[in-house]
C-alpha cells in the first residue's frame, strides 16, 4: 500500500513540476500569460464602455487589485472573479428604446387578447402616461383574476407594446428573502437574487419584469420575501436597491414591474398599497367560443403537426365543449380539452391515414366521454327553503345554492357547509331579522319557535366566507317559514343588517358572468351597485333583467312577483 502511495505521489508531483515548468517557458518566450492576469484582461474589456456609479469603479478598482494580488489556484480567486464578472455582465446605463406609437400598443393587445376591452382601455391609459412622461414614475400593475384568463399573456403583450425586454418569475410559496436579495458573498456558492438575476440576462436596465402569484408568497424564518418586495416596488427606494451578493446599490427606477394574483385579501397591506389594481373577469360562454376559434384551435393544431385547414371544429361542438366540458372562469381547461381531441385525431390520422377531420358535437362526446358538467341547477323546480345565490371566488364568479330545512318539536338553529365567521355572522344576522319581521303583526308566523332550523350551504368541502349571502339566506329561511318557493331563473346577492337594509357587495361583474353561464336570466342586486351593473360591458348585460334592492322588502316584491 505504502509503495503504491508513493508512486501516485510521485507521479502528481511529476506532473506539476512538468506543467509550472513549460507554463515558466511560455512565458519566457511571450507565447501564454499567466492564468490571473488573462482573467483581468477579460474582465477590464467586459468593463470599457459601462456607466458604472461611482461607488460601483469604486468597488472594481479594488477586486481588480485583490484578484491580480491572488493565486489562480485559490478559492477566494474563483469568488472574486465570479462577483467582478457579474458586474461586467449587468446592464449600467443600457436602457432600451420605448415604443412611443400608442396605436401599435393598441394593435398588440387587440391582436393578442379577445374581448378585455375594459382591461385593455386601463392597460393603454397607464402606457400613455409612461410615454407621455418619459418615465415609469413609480407605477406597478398588479393584474387579479381567475386562472386562465389571460394575465401571463398580457404582461408579455404589454413589455411588447413598449417595445421593452420581458422577463418572468414567479413568486408563489417562496420562503427566504435571499431568494430576492441573493446571498452574502461570505457564504459558499452564493447567489444574486432573481431582481438583478432577471436584469443580468435581459441585458437592459428598463425591462418588464413580471412577478407572478404574488398572492401565494410565504415567509419563514429565513425572512419575509413580501418585506424585501418593499424596497424592489417602492419607488422612494429601487433606486438604490441593494442586493446582499452585489452588494452596490443598482437602480431599478425605470424596470416595470407588473405583478399577478388570484385574489387581493392574501396580499401583505403594505405591499398593496404600492400598486395599481386592474381586475380580469371571467369570460362568457359567446367570449369563449370566439377565444378557441381565433386562438386555442389554431394553437393546438399547430402544436400537434395538423395544417390550419385539415382539422375543423363547428361552432355547436365548440359551444359544446366550453359549456359542458370546461365551464370555468378563464379558458385553460378549455384548451386542454380542444389538446384530447387534437390528439385523439392524430392518433386516428397516423393509423389510418385520414387527412381531414370534422368535429361536430357527436365527436366531442365520443372522444371526451360523457359531459363533466350536465347543470348547476340542483333543483329542476323551485321548492320552499332553497334559494340561489351568486358568490365570487379566487377563481371567479360561482353560483351558490342555500338550503334551510326545519325539524319540528325543537328550536335554535344551526350552519353547515364550511361557513366562515364572517358567513356565519351573516347566517345570524338573517335568522334574527326573518324571525323579528314573522313574529310581528296580527297573526305571528311561529314557525321558528316550533321547529330547530338547519341552514346548509351545498359543496361542503369547499370553504366559504364573506357577507355577500346576507339576503340569499335571510330569503330561503323566509320561504322555509312561509312554506312558500321563491320563481324559478332567479339568483342574488347582497349583504343584509339586522334592520333589513341591502349593502353593497364586491365582484358584481363576475357574479353576473357566473349567472349568465348557468343561463340565469333575473339578478337581485344592492342599489348601491347600480352604477357597478350599469358600466359592464353591454354583451355581459344583454339578456339579464336585474332589480335593485334597498330593503329586503324589495327582495321579497321580486322574489314572489
């Protein structure tokens, strides 16, 4: 063993000597530089042409100095060089050119997205605002709705639309602030953090830079992100954003930031507070089928290797698929039921050689099965104690069934359905009204002194909260007491007080998106949303009848007309 050491010994040592001895030649004769001093060359040519800050050639001066005063061998030499080439990597003073042709923005977004008119309208005010004052001026969009509805796809359309580099990260369940504020160097294989990481490789200091699901960020305890994000979307301070690795203050003033969430109520205050809201509602049934033909139909064909004239799907089997295949608020389900189909037909294509295909509505069901979703009308009639509500999501707009049923020889009452404090509160709420106005009068309803009330909101497993059922509840326990069903095709929503007053509620276009898509043709909604109804788009209010509500006396005008 020992021999065997020796000669390997040996024969390392044999090498070294062998390779510093014709590196000494080399150099003698002029043919090869020293390892150190072609690295600094490398870097210093990186270098010429940068606007570097003053602290920043500050910085350079003195790690140029260290690394020629260091062994190439070492691993403080590695560090060293790796943190002089990041600095000659980032953009200093490259800033892009903006596209200041407010009708070419225009022409991007109508060429990338259907409908979003209301959205697009926003999107263009806030870009004619940046070209008109030549700077970002501390704006961030932040973009909220459903899956699926485009909001990826629109932060591309808007980095083009500017005529400015795009890049995307996202930050849903990040935990450690490191992972936007990098590593100190001190640590072993540290990192720039993913803001000066998205700026190294665009290659520009004014670029798109989207955060994506920034309402499923964490913390823990290595950090808050959402507390880093301050200084990254604060205007008062990315100008001198200082990322742990880097560790010179590099400005972020001109990037455009715009994030994206599913819903506002997860997002740190603070954080919200900085930013410029723009909702994305669902889309309607008429949207989607005009979605899939211009856009998810030619995609999918294209991705499967069929020519744009080969495959075609009729409107019926298009309508077909949305409505009962992929009835959510955006269209990415959509488009993966039009991939199975597209890919059932290659399948059919390569076997038998077929060239052109037609897909009616007797094709869907063949290839999809049967439809996932037959009605969301759980009752074919209406029956006394069983209303429709209507409810907004992280997802969108839903309908919401609300059941009370009485169990005689007992009273009280009691929730079921996964309700939350604020649902619950809202239940007691109607209960205690409903029972205030029965119990009045020359012949008093004793209903709910003869009979335990079970009030249940279907779906069970699902989670649910907020006040906006206040009037949906309070009117199924009216019709369980009265022994009377409310019309049929009727749905609302609208928070109720003890003294009968309809308030205001949230996500009044959605709602009425999710009403349309069940073909519900009569809303009851607040007054107070009036002018919300009002400036939806008329393609959304087409076809729906709507009465506005003060009192819950109103409610029950409309619900028994």
């Amino acid at each position: 063993i020992q021999t065997q050491i020796d000669e390997q010994v040996n024969k390392q040592q044999k090498e070294f000597f062998l390779r510093e001895q014709l590196k000494a030649i080399k150099k003698e004769l002029g043919l090869e530089k020293e390892e150190g001093e072609t690295e600094l060359e490398k870097i210093r040519k990186k270098l010429e042409g940068k606007e570097l800050s003053e602290e920043a050639q500050k910085v350079v001066e003195d790690e140029l100095e260290k690394l020629q005063m260091l062994n190439s061998q070492s691993p403080e030499f590695a560090v060293t060089r790796n943190y002089l080439e990041l600095i000659a990597d980032l953009p200093w003073g490259l800033y892009s050119d903006d596209n200041q042709d407010i009708k070419k923005a225009r022409a991007i977004l109508d060429r990338d997205h259907y409908g979003l008119q209301d959205v697009k309208a926003l999107i263009l005010e806030f870009l004619s605002a940046i070209i008109k004052r030549g700077n970002i001026g501390g704006s961030i969009i932040c973009l909220v709705g459903p899956p699926g509805v485009g909001k990826t796809s629109i932060g591309h359309s808007i980095a083009e639309a500017l005529g400015r580099q795009f890049f995307r990260f996202s930050v849903g369940g990040m935990r450690d602030e490191a992972e936007i504020k990098g590593h100190r160097r001190t640590y072993i294989g540290a990192m720039p953090g993913k803001i000066i990481q998205a700026i190294k490789r665009v290659g520009t200091s004014n670029p798109v830079i989207m955060l994506d699901e920034i309402d499923k960020i964490g913390s823990s305890f290595q950090g808050d992100p959402a507390s880093a994000l301050l200084e990254v979307l604060d205007p008062a301070q990315n100008p001198t954003f200082l990322d742990h690795y880097l560790d010179i203050p590099y400005d972020l003033s001109k990037v455009l930031f715009v994030t994206t969430a599913n819903q506002l109520d997860t997002i740190p205050e603070p954080l919200l507070d900085r930013m410029e809201v723009i909702r994305l509602s669902g889309y309607i049934l008429e949207e989607k089928v005009e979605i899939a033909k211009r856009y998810l139909i030619p995609r999918q064909l294209k991705e499967q290797g069929f020519g744009p004239k080969e495959v075609k799907f009729t409107d019926k089997a298009i309508r077909l698929i949305a409505d009962k295949y992929a009835r959510e608020a955006g269209v990415r389900n959509l488009e993966k039921q039009i991939r199975k189909i597209v890919r059932k037909l290659t399948l059919i294509s390569t076997e038998t050689g077929q060239k052109t295909f037609t897909v009616n509505p007797k094709k869907v069901e063949e290839y999809l099965g049967k439809p996932i979703f037959t009605t969301e009308k759980l009752y074919p009639k209406p029956i006394p104690g069983v209303v429709l509500g209507l409810a907004y999501t992280a997802y969108g707009g839903a309908t919401l069934y609300i059941e009370a049923r009485g169990i005689r020889g007992a009273s009280g009452f009691r929730q079921t359905g996964q309700l939350g404090k604020v649902m619950q509160e809202s239940s007691e709420i109607a209960y205690s009204y409903v029972r205030s106005i029965l119990s009045e009068g020359k012949e008093p309803n004793k209903y709910f002194e003869e009979h335990q009330v079970h009030l249940h909101v279907p779906a069970g497993a699902t989670p649910k909260d907020g006040p906006s059922a206040g009037i949906t509840m309070a009117l199924a326990l009216y019709s369980l007491a009265t022994g009377k069903a409310v019309k049929a095709g009727i749905a609302m929503t609208g928070e109720l007080t003890l003294t009968g007053k309809v308030l205001p509620i949230g996500g009044v276009k959605e709602k009425t998106i999710a009403a349309k898509r069940v073909g519900i043709k009569e809303l009851i909604i607040p007054i107070d949303n009036k002018r919300d109804f009002e400036e939806l788009p008329d393609y959304i209010r087409e076809g729906i009848t709507v009465h506005f509500a003060d009192y819950f006396d109103d409610v029950l005008k409309v619900a028994y007309s």
